[in-house]
C-alpha cells in the first residue's frame, strides 16, 4: 500500500482571514502533502462569544476560501 501524506489544520475560522490563508501557503509550500483538510472547529471553549458563526457558515467560508 502506498503511503499518503495528509497533513489537519483547524480553526475557528470565523471570518477566514490573511492569516489563515499564509498558514495554509506554508504548509502546501513547505510539505509535500497529497491532500490537506481544512477543518472548522464546532465551538471551541476558549471563545465563548455568542457572535461566533454557526458551523455551517464558517464552513462554507472555509471553502470559499480554498477555491
């Protein structure tokens, strides 16, 4: 079996922003991935604003973003 080279970054992503997109650079820049998941966090316990997004609309901020 071949060895796949998947590498997780995840966020709150709410907006996705400058940052996030240059992590991401880095990371597809630096490793030689076959694939990368970007991957929203539900509600993490640090950010307990109940401005924070719901899932979906981060997630598809998340996509926008990847195109």
């Amino acid at each position: 079996m071949e060895e796949r080279r998947i590498a997780a970054f995840g966020g709150t992503f709410d907006p996705v922003h400058n940052g996030h997109i240059a992590v991401v650079r880095a990371i597809v820049g630096n490793f030689h991935l076959d694939q990368l998941l970007i991957i929203p966090a539900n509600r993490p316990p640090h950010k307990t604003s109940s401005a924070i997004a719901d899932a979906y609309h981060r997630f598809t901020m998340a996509v926008l973003a990847s195109l």
